[in-house]
C-alpha cells in the first residue's frame, strides 16, 4: 500500500529545505537560484498537498497547474495563481546563463 501521508510530508520537506536555501540565495545576491529553488518550493509544495488528498502520482512543473488541478479547490491556493504563473515563467530561464 502506497502511504500518501508520508509522501506528502517528503514532499513538504523538501519544499521547506528548498524555500530555505532560495532565501539564502536572495540574502546573498544570488537571484536566479533564489528564483529557481523559489519556484521548486511552491511546485513541491502543491505537490504535497496532492499527495496529503491521497494522489499516487503528480506530475507536472507548472505550480499554477498543480493549483488548478486539486479538486476539491483550495481558496487560498487559488488566490495565488496569478503568483504561481509568475514562478512558472522563472522554471527554465533562471538555470542558464543565456535563459534571463
């Protein structure tokens, strides 16, 4: 049997760990990294919140299309989609030197 709760707990983790360095990345100065583990610590948490509702798979790097796809919606997720869009387009450009 495949457990969700613990999975979704990894996943929340490691969006914590993920948010934690993005901020240590801004502090330094280091944007884009801040940007891109930004961007990993709210798909990762979206994800976490798939798998605490009982999903056995999530796939997908778009945050703003992690959002829209719970069911039931979630209010206050919904309120950061205009947020989440503007992560999404942080995902690729932000991991090469020619991508900003």
């Amino acid at each position: 049997m495949h457990d969700t709760r613990a999975e979704a707990t990894r996943w929340l983790d490691a969006a914590r760990e993920d948010l934690a360095y993005a901020r240590h990345a801004a502090s330094g100065g280091h944007h884009a990294p801040a940007c891109f583990f930004a961007q990993q610590a709210a798909e990762k948490a979206v994800k976490a919140v798939h798998y605490s509702r009982g999903a056995r798979a999530v796939i997908g790097h778009s945050v703003r299309a992690l959002i829209e796809r719970l069911q039931p919606r979630v209010s206050p997720l919904d309120a950061l989609l205009d947020s989440a869009r503007e992560l999404d387009l942080l995902y690729v450009p932000t991991r090469y030197p020619n991508g900003i």
